[in-house]
C-alpha cells in the first residue's frame, strides 16, 4: 500500500471535506479528489459517500481510518526511536571498568550522570583486569571501558587518556613510616618488602611504580603479587609489605592500612583512560565517550 496514498486518506477522513483536506496538505482539490477515487478503485471498495458539502465515511472508510492512523502513529515511533538511538537516548551500552576505576570519582559519576540524561538507555556492567576488557572490547561484548594504561594500542580500540592521578603509599597502620606526618620519598621506601600486582593484570601502573623506583635509586623488592590492586591492600592490612597505589584507592578504607603522600619530581602517576571500540559510531556509546571526556576536561581531538 502506497503511504502517501494513506495519508490522503487519512487526512480526507479527519476533514470530510476534499477542499479543506486538499489546503492542508498543500495540494489541488481536483487532483485529491481523482487520488481518492484510484485508491478506493485498487481496494474494490468504497470509503467515502459524497455529499453536497463535504464526504462523509463508510463503515469500510471507518475501518481504514482507525488502521491508519495506528499505522502512521507506529511510523512516528518508529522514526523515533531510531532517532533518538543515534543521539544516543535509547538503546544498550555496555561498560567495562577495571576495579581501581570504580574508586576513582569520574566513573561512577559520568555513569550517574548518563542514567539521569538517558533513562530509557539500558546499562550492562563488566569488571574486569585491563587485558581482559581490551579483549571484551575486541570482541564486541563491551562498548567502552574505563581502564588503566593498556600497552600500545589494541587492534581495533581507541584508548582516550581522561585524567592523571597522584599514587601514594600503603602502609600498615603500625609501621613506622605510618607515624611520619611529612610526605614520603621513594628512597625512603628502599628497603621495604613491597606487594605488587601482575604486570598482565595492570602494566602501566606496574612499570611506573618500578621505574620511578629504579629513578630514585633502587629495584623495588616485590616480596609478595596479589591478583589485583585492591587485594594488594588486604596484604599490606595484614602487615606483608608495602604498597604503591593510586590516590583514588584511599577511599577504600580499611582500618589496618595508612595512606601517606609521596614527594619527589619523579614519582609514578596513575593514568585513567577510557578504551573504545573503533567502531562505535552514532550509538549511546558515542553520546557517553562525549559526556565522559567532557567531564574529565580531556581534548575532543586525541
């Protein structure tokens, strides 16, 4: 069925007047009247009676009209919707975070700042290492993914820097160092046991807290590796060593951990990145890389 065809219908049914429906939709009264005609002629069936003044509908034309305008009313939603998934109001995301991301503030609050801005956009959570979610993003099961530093760039993925933070030291809460008010030094921490994470799980951390150690004079002793960076907090609480971890991690207190400051012009930073697939065009994912890069102040051209 032709939809313009409809649509004059439509619009002759709402007037019941081939002049005034012929006005509305910026056309000649003669050239309706002979569209009206063809459509009823291709149906086999009558949906006006004339009148002196105007046209009045048949059961057939009643019947068609309630159809039609369910049918340009499901148009409408369609047009919609698909409007509204390209600016990225409606639709699925998927977002990766490793687990020192979630103590950083700017994802949970770009996330919160998205559901408030898109209600109908329906959000799916992974939580994974750096690698594991380069991997999910490659494969399609994660749109973006707020990560560490990932080594080079991935096949396939964009990794955008978001912000740098300052590391601080871990201690256990009665180690000596734990009294110090003033800010540590790396050196100072020279012959401590320290509690590292696997370089797979998180390499960019991991080669700045050695590097910068290495800077300040000394190779760190990695006495014990805990799966991830949150854990490596528990082993220091249990008095196992020391560790170096992003400021952010603070807000993860625990009772038998103190946090100190460190001072230097070489101390390690801990980067926050966001990681996208190459190929997330117009989608609720493109309309979230926007909100997060514009709330972490980063250059729209990196």
């Amino acid at each position: 069925m032709d939809l313009r065809l409809l649509r004059y219908f439509l619009v002759v049914s709402e007037e019941l007047h081939i002049t005034r429906a012929a006005a509305r939709l910026g056309i000649q009264q003669a050239p309706l009247s002979q569209q009206i005609k063809s459509f009823e002629k291709n149906l086999g069936v009558q949906l006006f009676r004339r009148k002196p003044r105007g046209v009045e509908l048949t059961e057939a034309g009643l019947a068609l009209r309630n159809e039609a305008a369910s049918i340009f009313a499901s148009v409408e939603r369609a047009v919609d919707t698909v409007v509204r998934v390209a600016r990225g109001e409606q639709g699925d995301i998927r977002i990766g975070l490793t687990t020192s991301a979630c103590f950083h503030p700017l994802p949970p609050r770009t996330i919160r700042s998205f559901r408030r801005a898109n209600p109908q956009v329906k959000i799916q959570f992974e939580q994974n290492s750096t690698p594991g979610l380069i991997r999910s993003l490659q494969a399609g099961r994660v749109d973006v993914a707020f990560i560490r530093t990932a080594i080079g760039q991935p096949a396939g993925v964009r990794v955008l820097p978001l912000v740098e933070e300052e590391m601080v030291v871990a201690l256990p809460a009665r180690h000596p160092l734990a009294k110090e008010r003033r800010r540590l030094t790396l050196k100072s921490l020279a012959h401590e046991k320290f509690i590292g994470y696997p370089r797979a799980a998180g390499a960019g951390l991991y080669d700045s807290v050695i590097a910068a150690c290495i800077v300040s004079g000394f190779s760190p002793d990695i006495a014990h590796e805990a799966p991830q960076i949150v854990s490596t907090l528990n082993l220091v609480a249990a008095g196992m060593g020391i560790s170096v971890v992003p400021s952010s991690m603070q807000r993860l207190r625990l009772d038998e951990v103190a946090f100190r400051p460190l001072s230097g012009s070489h101390n390690p930073k801990g980067q926050l990145n966001l990681a996208v697939r190459n190929d997330t065009l117009a989608s609720p994912a493109s309309a979230f890389v926007a909100l997060v890069r514009k709330d972490a102040g980063a250059p729209r051209g990196t």
